[in-house]
C-alpha cells in the first residue's frame, strides 16, 4: 500500500509510529463516536463534552441544523462562551450544549399534550411534532433552554440525539461534525448517574439538579473559580405573549365583577342575572382569545390530556368546573325567587 510522501515526514507522525518530537500528530484510526456494545438494562445513551477539546468552532451547530433542516436562527446544539480570571491571566473556554436527555426532564413533565416521551430503550427524551400545540410551556420549564419554538410550523422541537442515526449503527450528526473530538456519545448505568451526578455541572449551567441532566462534562484542571458566562449581563427582550395577557387580566376582572353580583343578588337588590352572565361571558371569551397564544389553537383541546401533571391543563378543567356550579347556582336562586 503506497503512502503520501506527507506521512513519511519527520515533521509529521502517527500514534501508530510514536515519534513525541513531531510537530504535529495524527490519530491514523479515531477514536469510535459511539458505544461498541448495545444497551443492557439500567443503562441509557448520553452526551460527552470535553471542554478542554473544544475550539468553538460551531461545526456540531452547522452539521445539527443540516441534518434537521432548521433555519440559521434555530439552533437544536448551541455553543455558548465562558471566561474567568483577572488580566493577564485571563481564560475563555467553549461550551457545546444540546439536549441532556434527563432522567427526570421538566419538558416532558410539563407538557400539556404529552409531546414528549423517554424512550424506554435508550433514555432519549423524544418529542413528537405532530401532538405539540406549540404552546412553548416547554421552552419555559426546562432550565437549560433546549426545546425551541419554531414560529413558521408553530410548534416546539429539541435535540433528539440523532436517534434514527443512532438505531442505524451512526454517530449523531454533531458527533460526527467535530473536528476535534470533543462531543461523544456513551453509555451511563441510571442508579449510579443518581447517586453522583457532579460532573454534570459546569460554569454557565443551571444546577443539574433540576431535573438530572446526563451530559458528563469535562472541565479544564486550571479552570479559574470565577468562570462564567459571557453574555450573563447580556438582556433581551422576549415575546409578551399579549393573548395570555389579556387571558390573565380579564379573567380576574370578570370574576371580580361576578362576586359583587352575586353579593348585591344576595341581600335582594335589584336582579342582576343579565350581568352576572355578562361578566361570566367575558371571562369565556378571554379565555378563547387565550388559545391564541398556541402556535397551533386548533387544538387547544389537546390540553385536556395533561390534567395531571401540567398546570396549564387544571386552569382549563377548574374554569369548566366553576361555570357550571355558577350556572347551577344562578338557576337555583332563580328558582327560589319566583318560589317566594
């Protein structure tokens, strides 16, 4: 087998011929980008980030979005800034995210419409596009900003750690993409990722306890203490949600309204069921005009599944609840007046 004149040079060698006084080294087989062996029961997938590999390049960003086809601005893996130290001795490292795939994710807790699942063979938190509703409470629930809203489709999607790829015996896509080696995919045993879950903490992250995350992050040894974000003081503005605005504020209104009603009916002023039921429209139509804030309202009905975990679902059956026994109620007092 001929060789490139290159590879023979003494300038250049391979971890094969062992030559430490070369300027450069090339690994002539790399490192394998994904487990070996299969899953065993107790385990699941993760990522694996050396922090001291990475370069900032954002090739895992490019290779993320073409292997998904988002847009520029919609990013499933995003690779933030951290600095620390005082001048001179100043250090500014690179931090890739994606998904953590928790052991217990607040996305898939939260969600309204159970969108999102954890696969029960490899620990990956999925999430279907054809349930969402776009609602975005997963956007707000998960403390490391993960899912993302895309506002053209009108739903909410996440990193699924290129799990199609993955069954397929393939490296995730910003595996693959990474120039120097610092994203890998391995294999973590749950009951012992429980009981000691530290090096999943990292300057510029939210505490891992929140909901367990499983990224294994490797640190710099001579990280400095006062590492952090680049951009921490950095404020934007976020959208104002003016549908659950109005929801919020005419409902407390309306209901208001309705109590002072209620008391003036009660101590045999003038009938005042006309507004009464005035006010107990209004509350109704504000809380139609709420389903406005979904990227899809359509079906807003959908939110009725999550009735027991998620809390945007128990405002919408307590509503239901509440105009009934106002209705029953106003119908009884009806009925004993004309009685008298």
């Amino acid at each position: 087998m001929t060789t490139l004149p290159l590879m023979e040079s003494a300038l250049l060698s391979t971890v094969a011929r062992g030559m430490p006084e070369a300027l450069v080294r090339i690994e002539i087989e790399p490192r394998p980008l994904i487990p070996a062996r299969p899953l065993e029961p107790g385990e699941q997938y993760r990522f694996h980030f050396d922090m001291k590999k990475c370069i900032g390049c954002k090739c895992c960003v490019v290779a993320c979005n073409e292997q998904n086809g988002n847009p520029a601005e919609l990013n499933w893996r995003r690779v933030g800034e951290v600095e620390g130290g005082h001048y001179p001795f100043t250090q500014r490292h690179y931090l890739s995210m994606g998904c953590n795939h928790c052991l217990e994710p607040s996305c898939l807790i939260g969600c309204p419409v159970e969108a999102y699942t954890k696969d029960s063979k490899t620990g990956v938190v999925l999430h279907s596009a054809d349930t969402c509703i776009g609602c975005q409470y997963c956007t707000w629930n998960c403390s490391y900003g993960v899912p993302q809203y895309n506002a053209e489709r009108g739903v909410v999607a996440k990193c699924d750690m290129c799990h199609n790829r993955l069954s397929d015996g393939m490296a995730p896509a910003c595996v693959a993409a990474c120039p120097e080696g610092a994203i890998a995919v391995e294999i973590v045993n749950i009951a012992e990722w429980r009981r000691d879950y530290l090096t999943a903490n990292a300057p510029g992250l939210p505490s891992a306890d929140d909901s367990v995350s499983t990224t294994r992050i490797t640190l710099p040894e001579t990280l400095s203490p006062d590492t952090g974000r680049v951009d921490l003081h950095r404020v934007s503005l976020e959208h104002p949600h003016w549908p659950l605005v109005f929801m919020l504020v005419l409902t407390q209104l309306s209901v208001g309204a309705f109590a002072i009603l209620w008391i003036l009916d009660m101590l045999g002023r003038a009938a005042l069921n006309l507004a009464a039921f005035a006010s107990l429209g209004l509350a109704g139509a504000s809380l139609a005009a709420s389903t406005l804030h979904l990227g899809r309202p359509i079906y807003a009905w959908r939110a009725l599944k999550g009735l027991r975990r998620s809390w945007l679902s128990r405002p919408r059956i307590r509503t239901r609840k509440a105009s009934r026994a106002i209705s029953i109620s106003m119908a009884m007092n009806g009925v004993s007046k004309r009685a008298c």
